[in-house]
C-alpha cells in the first residue's frame, strides 16, 4: 500500500551501509524515504521526542490502538504520551515487523562466528544491542533507553500456536517506506539483519536515506482518517505547537 506524493527537492541524502548505524532529528515537517537498494534489508528503528526523551515510541500502544500486528502505509507510530512521532504515508514493500528485536553481540557470535576487529578491520560483525547504545550515547542516553524497535522491511508471521515465522524475500530492491514527522522526532537506526533471519552468514544490506521538505502536512491525510484514534493522535501532538 502506498499513497500518492509527489516529493519535493531533496534536502540531503546519503547512503546507511551495511551493519551501519545512525540518529538524527527528523524535524517537524519533514518527510524521510528510506530505499532498500538491494533487496532483503532490515533496518531497526527507535523514534523518540527531540526535546523530551523521556517520551519514546510505544510500539504496543501503536499496534493496539490502531488493531494491527503489522505496519505499513496508513498507520501511526506512537509515543508512550499518545502522540504521533512519525506517520507512515507511504510503503511499497507492505509489512514491517514490530516483534523479533535485534541481536546482541553473543548471539551474533553464536549466529555468524567470531567476526573480530582484529581480522576483519571495519568489516567486522556489529550487533544491533551496541550499534543503537552508540547512537543514543550520542544524546545522552544509555542501556535503560533501550526500548522495542521497529523492523523495516522485515516480516514475521505468527502461526496458531504463537510460533514466529520470518519471511525471506518481503523486500525488493527499490522498495521504499516514508516517514513524516508531525513532530521534531529523533530517528535512530541501526542496517542489521534480522535476528530471525535464517541467512547463516553475515550480510547486512546498504539503505539509501533522503530528506524531504513538505509544505503542507495534507500529506498525513491516509494515517488520520485510517482509524478514529489516529485523529486524536495528530490532534495531541498538535497541541504542541499551538
């Protein structure tokens, strides 16, 4: 599912590689387009208030209020106060998982081998538990802010019994999913592989990033009208700005 945009100027682009990580501040009125450039990426991301940090994505409220166990185009991404930090307005690859986390370094290891800087140099084997702990040290955060991520890209099914299935192939290359910030966000991202994913080698895929000025946040009009509650979303983050 995606929705109708046509982008303005790119305001800067830049490309997270493979096993690569990154933070910044999505501001108010700004659009991010991440691009899978080759095919099977998964990038987890942390969403957070710019100017209030004890303010973070809940990813249960985000499932629960909008009564979906996947997110794509249409649907909100929620702070623990009810307020929108990012709404997805458009997705071309459909699902993008909100339950398998990321790995730490032992079941790195455990999943890859030892994969040492020592050997490897800047090739070496991030995990996703430290590449987010560097990105949110960088704003004064530590381990106890290490909330539930989102996986883009990535999709897992759960069968009847609860089991967790990872589905290979649910991105192509050239996929894409945007991001528009009806409040300045702060986006941290970490390009690693799924830990789900049965890929026994170590191969983390390259994102393209691009950000977008939008002018009138018409834009968000799919994510506030998809379900009732989404309008009171919008309607408490735009308190903010009164």
């Amino acid at each position: 599912m995606t929705a109708s945009l046509t982008l303005r100027p790119t305001l800067y682009q830049e490309t997270l590689p493979g096993g690569g990580h990154s933070s910044f501040v999505l501001k108010r009125g700004q659009l991010l387009r991440l691009t899978d450039l080759e095919g099977g990426a998964n990038v987890s991301l942390l969403l957070l208030n710019a100017h209030e940090k004890s303010e973070r994505l809940n990813l249960p409220d985000s499932l629960k209020c909008q009564h979906t166990a996947k997110l794509t185009a249409g649907h909100c991404l929620y702070s623990d106060m009810g307020r929108v930090l990012a709404a997805i307005t458009a997705d071309t690859c459909g699902w993008h998982d909100s339950l398998g986390g990321v790995l730490n370094a032992e079941e790195v290891r455990e999943k890859y081998g030892a994969g040492r800087y020592q050997e490897l140099r800047n090739g070496f084997f991030r995990n996703g538990v430290d590449n987010l702990l560097v990105e949110l040290g960088k704003w004064n955060l530590n381990l106890q802010d290490l909330l539930m991520c989102l996986n883009l890209f990535s999709k897992v099914s759960v069968d009847g019994d609860g089991g967790l299935h990872f589905q290979p192939g649910n991105s192509q290359a050239g996929d894409y999913l945007e991001l528009y910030a009806p409040m300045d966000t702060l986006v941290v991202l970490s390009a690693l592989q799924h830990p789900l994913d049965p890929n026994p080698a170590y191969a983390p895929k390259p994102v393209q990033l691009s950000w977008h000025q939008i002018e009138s946040d018409g834009i968000s009009v799919l994510c506030r009208t998809s379900r009732p509650e989404n309008q009171r979303g919008f309607h408490n983050t735009e308190r903010l700005y009164l």
